[in-house]
C-alpha cells in the first residue's frame, strides 16, 4: 500500500495504463489510416503558444478563454496558455511557414490539448485530440468531404449510434442582424436566464444557444433563428451541401440552434453526438472557418475541419466491444528448458523479420504452465522449442483459437502454417 504522502497525477490528467494502449493504439491507427485514405498530411505543434493566439482566434467572450485556458507568465515576462485545441495552432504554422499562400492543404493532427474544466467522465483536464483542416476551398464539396472522413472512421472503428447534425451559420452581415433580433427577443427574459446567459446578452447573445439549461433552453423555443436571415446564395450551398450528403448515403438532421463553441466558425457547422455517452454527447464536430488565418496575421483562406476526442472514441470503442482494435500476439514462444533459449531467440527474431509479432515466454516452468501463460497472451499460436531443439529437429506449434490440432514441423515449414492460423498477412506500414 502506497504511503500517505506519495505523489500522483495532477487531478484530470490521467495516465493511460498497459492494458488500456491496446485500445488506444487500435484507434490511433485508425485515424492515421482514414487520414491516408483522403490524402492528409500530419503536422505537430508545439504544445505551448502565445496565450493572444487562443484569445484572438477562440475568442476572448469563451469559456475556453474566460475560464479554462492554463494561461502563465514566463521568465521573458511572455503570456503562454497550453494549447486547448489545434485548430489555431496549424493555421498559424500555416501562416508563419508559407503553407497557405496560392496553396491548398489537407491536414490532420493528433496530441494533447488542456481545459481547465471540472473533470468528468469523457472531459479531463489533459485530453486528446484528432483533427482535420481542409485550407484552400470554398465549396460545399470539401465539406462534405469532412464529414465523410469522419463518417468512414466510425465504420473503420466498429461504431454505431452516432449521428449527424449540420447547420449553417451564414455570413457576418447575416449573423449581425440575428444577433440582434436573439438580443431583442431575450431581453424580456433576462432575469429568467442562467447566470452565464445573462452575462452574454449584452456582448455575444448567440453564446446562450448554446446553454445547457433546461430553464435557458424553454426560453429558447421561440425564438429567431438564423435560418431566417441567410442570404440566397448561403441557403443554395447548404442546400447543395445536404444533397451531397445524401448522394453519399450520409444521414443527417438540420439542427437550426448549432451554433459551436468558438468564434472562429463562419458557416457550416456539425457536430457528431451519441446517447452512449451521458452528458458528453458530442464526440466530433467542426465546420468552416474562413475568417481565421486573416484573424491571425495572414491572408484571407477559406479553410474546413473538426476535431474529436479521443477519449471519448476510446471510451464509445470499449462500450461497443470493437474487438478487432485488441492487439494480440500472433505467436507465443516457449522454451522448454535453458538449453535451447538461444534457439528460441533467434526463432523469435526470425518470425518478427517475417512481421509476425511474437511474445517469449522466458520462462523454466512446466509445459502446462507456459501453455496457460500463452492462451492469457490472447495469441493465435504457441510455438514450442522442445528440449534438445536442433536446426534438424522438430518444432511444435500448438494452434490456441478456433480449430486445430498440435503439429510438429521443421522451421522452414512455420511461416507457413502460421500464415493460416492468424488467418491474415501481416499488413505493410502504410505511412
């Protein structure tokens, strides 16, 4: 038992444990290969920035900003905030390294990201986060792309229950208006609001969308909604967007009240969301941002993407039994006595050059015990190195799921037979 005054982890800051990375790395690659798929290429930021990135480009009447961000001051006297997400950080490499200039980009990122928020099952103080940003195109036709990508992953992850909600946001000039209309409709009602929504009536009324009050939410019902103030061209390529993604077989349903978290946003938005996970229903969700590189410094470039967390896929993997992403052994080698642990090596290494991921046993137990060492592994086949093994000899391999009989065999003939019992060719990197 562990001393009353032993360290540990940082409230909400969680370490991912030996039995948990199986998951994990299962839905990692999943991310990199959906990201192969559409041709996005992977870029790192630094996981500190200038905390004025984050005010201007999230916007400074946020949670995120107001009260999440882990804001310091350096010893150069310099504002630094870790990243609470990635979407800023890219598009400022974007800008500072010439990527967006008479350039189209497809990227993808994956890291972790920090809130300071009340740590709750799906939402930590230090989580992590896949994102996409499609920079260069203006038409519906990258947006839908975005969301298939993100549809394609929950099929590549074994995932149902997810669905789809879309909404547009329209232009600056048509936001302004309905600001203002959401602003006079509420007025009335102030008292009646949440203490967050009151606090944002007067400077940013399109955040009390957002409330999760029940109360705020009633008031709501009635109110305005940006459908009413979209221009004609903003209505034809929403329209043009939903027919896209019913061409694909995407289904989706018009939420008028999406508006998203972050200032950034300037039309479309989604939002993946799920029942499965209590109240962190949202799972993946993003829209276009063409205002933000010219926010940060640059030129203007109209730019599309999400974000999602990988906790909560992790978390939706494990509820729907996604058994596939569970990394198992292919081989179990055990040594039957110290004699032939050189053989047993070399064996091992042999089969790890043909890409068959082997655990060794290293053990001097009976054969009865190694044999239940290797069925616990999860791995298709024991190989056996018998006492007295030479390069002539026989070796035993012992199939460990489904069907099949111990055989005996000269090492030439193992590739082979174990090439039948996983079932499958050991995949080449696809990176």
């Amino acid at each position: 038992m562990a001393s009353g005054n032993a360290i540990q982890s940082i409230r909400g800051m969680n370490d991912l444990l030996p039995d948990q990375m199986s998951t994990w790395q299962g839905v990692e690659a999943a991310l990199r290969n959906v990201a192969r798929l559409y041709d996005y290429s992977e870029i790192r930021t630094p996981i500190l920035e200038r905390t004025e990135l984050f005010k201007r480009a999230i916007g400074e009447q946020t949670d995120i900003v107001e009260k999440e961000m882990y804001t310091f001051t350096d010893n150069n006297g310099d504002s630094l905030t870790l990243r609470p997400e990635g979407t800023a950080s890219t598009v400022r490499a974007g800008n500072q390294h010439g990527l967006l200039h008479n350039q189209t980009q497809r990227l993808w990122y994956s890291g972790p990201m920090f809130r300071h928020e009340r740590p709750q099952k799906g939402r930590y103080r230090q989580f992590h986060q896949f994102g996409i940003e499609a920079l260069g195109w203006r038409g519906p036709e990258v947006e839908a792309e975005v969301i298939m990508v993100g549809e394609r992953l929950w099929r590549m992850l074994g995932l149902t229950g997810l669905s789809l909600q879309i909404n547009t946001l329209g232009s600056a000039e048509g936001r302004s208006m309905f600001r203002a209309s959401l602003k006079d409709y509420l007025t009335p009602f102030e008292k009646s609001l949440d203490e967050d929504s009151q606090r944002r009536l007067e400077k940013n009324p399109l955040r009390i969308l957002d409330s999760k009050n029940a109360e705020t939410q009633k008031i709501l019902e009635n109110a305005p909604t940006l459908q009413d103030f979209l221009e004609r061209k903003e209505r034809e390529h929403f329209e043009m967007l939903q027919m896209l993604l019913s061409s694909a077989g995407v289904q989706f349903e018009v939420n008028s009240r999406l508006v998203r978290g972050l200032d950034y946003y300037t039309g479309f938005v989604f939002e993946w969301v799920t029942d499965q996970l209590g109240a962190q229903s949202a799972v993946c969700a993003g829209g276009r941002y063409d205002g933000l590189a010219e926010q940060l410094g640059g030129r203007s470039v109209p730019a599309t993407g999400f974000a999602c967390g990988l906790e909560r896929l992790v978390e939706l993997v494990s509820l729907n039994k996604a058994n596939s992403l569970q990394a198992h052994p292919d081989v179990y080698l055990i040594t039957q006595s110290a004699d032939v642990e050189g053989a047993g090596v070399r064996i091992a290494e042999y089969l790890r050059n043909k890409d068959f991921k082997v655990v060794s046993g290293f053990s001097s137990s009976n054969l009865k015990k190694q044999l239940r060492r290797a069925d616990v592994s999860g791995a298709a086949v024991a190989v056996i190195v018998p006492d007295g093994y030479a390069l002539e000899s026989q070796l035993m391999a012992k199939p460990l799921r489904g069907q099949g009989e111990q055989r005996e065999m000269p090492e030439s003939d193992l590739e082979k037979f174990l090439r039948g019992c996983t079932d499958q060719l050991p995949l080449e990197d696809s990176e």
